[in-house]
C-alpha cells in the first residue's frame, strides 16, 4: 500500500483519451492505476510511463462492464494505493445497430459498460472518498452522444444515464467534500483498429469551428482541472471539449 499520494483509478486508459488522462494525471502528482479489458501490454506501457514521471502505477485489468470485475478492480486500486482519491470512468463501447435490429444482447451490453461500470466503480470507490471528506468523480459523456446517435440509441441512453447520475451524486456527495462530473469530447482524434471509424472521425472536422480534430491531451487537461485544487468548485457540470461544435 502507498498512501503517500492522492492516487487515481482512470478505466479504458490503455490508449487514446483514458491514456492521456492517466498521463496528465502522473504528471500532477497522482499516483495511477491503469485499466484495460485486453490490451495488457498497452496498460503495461502507460503504467511504465507513469513510473519515469515519479508516481507509483498500478495495471489491473479486467472488463468494468461486470459488476464482479468492476468491483475487483476498485479492491484492487484501494488495496495497493489505500484510497482512490480521483475515479475517472472513461471506459466506454461505441457499436452501431438500427434500432429494430438491435439485438437485446448489445443493448444490455452498452448500458452495462458506458453506464453502469460508473455505477459500480463509483460505489466501490465513494465510501473512502466520504471517509477522508476529498474526493473526484469524472465521468464520461460524448457530443453525439448527448445530441442522439443514429445507430447507436444504446449509446445515447448510457450517456444520458451517466449524465443524471453525475448531476444527482454531485448533490449528494457535494456536501461530504466530493465532486462530481462529466467530460463530453468533440471529435477527438484516436486510434482505431478500423479504417472506417477513423473515417468518419476524420469527416467530423467540418463540424468544428476550429477546423481540426482535438487530441486526446486536450481533454485529458480537463481531467486535470477537474481533479486539481483549482476544480474545486466545479460540481455537477458537463464540460464540453469539441472546439466548439454544436450541441
């Protein structure tokens, strides 16, 4: 155990947003426990960066659309570091499926990992929080998300679910010296195994006032803020990091 720290559990921090997330957070000072559901030589990586920037890092995978290995992941992170001061669930599944042909499989699927792994993570995680009256919880939303995909009603209800959970845990625990909020990112450029997905990131630019796709750093400075000093008064917000997109 090293509670010589405020330390973070950030999911889906293998790569792409959560990476840069777990990143920008050891550079603060956190020690960080690092999340993925396969890839373990990528977590094996960011860790390893973690480490060269001083603080302390922890890989323990495991998939957070479980309740059982969601709340493994938790013990684990509270076991090796005695708190987790910051919880950033990032980790999210984005399938497309018209409705009508969406089968009850994937529905229930996306609603358990873009939505209830907040749940169960959070649970796991708020009693310590509660117990040393500090704590952070930034959840994750999506621009189209929010809007409402076409293709992706399972996405928009989970996102929409997280949302009304961050503004009702931001009241609840905002007295005890927790708070509670969401990071809904714009096109954000990433790596994508599939061709057609980077695509249509890529074809999202025309979108932006800015003219260019965000990085993954860019909203993983609002993760930052958010769990620094100067968030402190920033409770129940979405922060929205799309360059200026229309909502």
């Amino acid at each position: 155990m090293t509670k010589d720290r405020r330390s973070a559990l950030i999911t889906g921090s293998g790569r792409n947003i959560g990476r840069a997330a777990a990143l920008a957070l050891a550079r603060d000072g956190f020690n960080v426990a690092v999340n993925g559901s396969s890839d373990q030589s990528a977590c094996d990586g960011v860790a390893e960066e973690a480490r060269g920037l001083g603080v302390d890092a922890l890989v323990t995978m495991g998939d957070v659309g479980t309740a059982g290995d969601a709340r493994r992941i938790a013990e684990e992170a509270l076991a090796h570091f005695g708190a987790v001061d910051v919880l950033v669930n990032n980790a999210a599944i984005r399938p497309s499926s018209g409705f009508l042909e969406m089968a009850e499989d994937e529905w229930h699927r996306v609603i358990a990992v873009d939505m209830q792994a907040a749940f169960w993570l959070s649970r796991a995680c708020l009693p310590g929080m509660v117990d040393q009256g500090w704590g952070r919880v930034i959840n994750f939303a999506g621009m189209n998300a929010i809007q409402g995909y076409n293709g992706r009603a399972h996405v928009s209800a989970a996102k929409h679910g997280a949302w009304g959970m961050t503004k009702a845990l931001a009241k609840e625990f905002g007295p005890k010296g927790i708070t509670v909020n969401i990071i809904s990112p714009g096109p954000i450029r990433s790596e994508h195994a599939d061709p057609a997905m980077t695509a249509h990131i890529e074809s999202l630019k025309s979108k932006v006032p800015l003219g260019r796709l965000g990085e993954p750093d860019e909203v993983a400075a609002a993760v930052s803020m958010l769990a620094s000093d100067a968030g402190a008064f920033v409770n129940g917000q979405m922060i929205q990091v799309n360059g200026g997109a229309q909502t």
